[in-house]
C-alpha cells in the first residue's frame, strides 16, 4: 500500500475497472445475443465479485451473511431466468413447427 493511502481505496478502484471491463463484456454478450437466459447468471457473477472486494475490506464474518442473503434472494431469479429462456425457446421451435405444417399441407 502507499502510505497515506487507505487500504480500500486500491480494492474500490480495482471493482471500478473490474465494473468498466464487465460491462463492455456483458455489451458484447447482448450484441450476439449470448446473454438470453443467462443475465441473472451474470448478475450473480458481478455481485460476487463486488463481494469479494468487500471480504478483503471488512474480512468474511460479516460478508457471509450478506453473501447468504444474495444467494437466498438471487437464486431464484437465476433459475426464473433460465426458465423463462427455455420456455420462450419452447415456443419458438413449436410456432416454427406449426408454420412448417400449415405451409406442408398446402
């Protein structure tokens, strides 16, 4: 550390470019359209992080319950995510297998 320098100050600055540089890879994931069905996973990613940076400022004690209590409200947003995914998925191959149908039976 330098001196005069608090030692959170590197841990804040680090979690800003780790910000910077997740969400230019989270904007290239929605471009291509990789994040469908996976954004509560990659929220959740993000928040652990920013968790760690926590745990190295006030140590683990205290940080596990928060950790706890993102996990207890996340996952099911997580597991929502993924289902509505898969569920919008389901509906697409099934109009598409309808359409195919209606245009054979022409």
């Amino acid at each position: 550390m330098y001196p005069n320098c608090p030692n959170y100050v590197p841990i804040l600055l680090a979690l800003a470019v780790f910000g910077i540089v997740y969400n230019r890879w989270v904007e290239r994931l929605e471009r291509r359209g990789h994040d469908r069905g996976y954004m509560g996973l990659i929220v959740a990613l993000g928040c652990t992080v920013t968790l760690v940076g926590a745990v190295i400022i006030v140590g683990l004690d205290p940080i596990r319950w928060v950790f706890a209590c993102f996990v207890a409200s996340g996952t099911p947003m997580v597991v929502g995510s993924i289902s509505r995914y898969c569920r919008a998925r389901a509906r697409q191959r099934q109009q598409c297998l309808d359409h195919n149908d209606s245009t054979i039976r022409r």
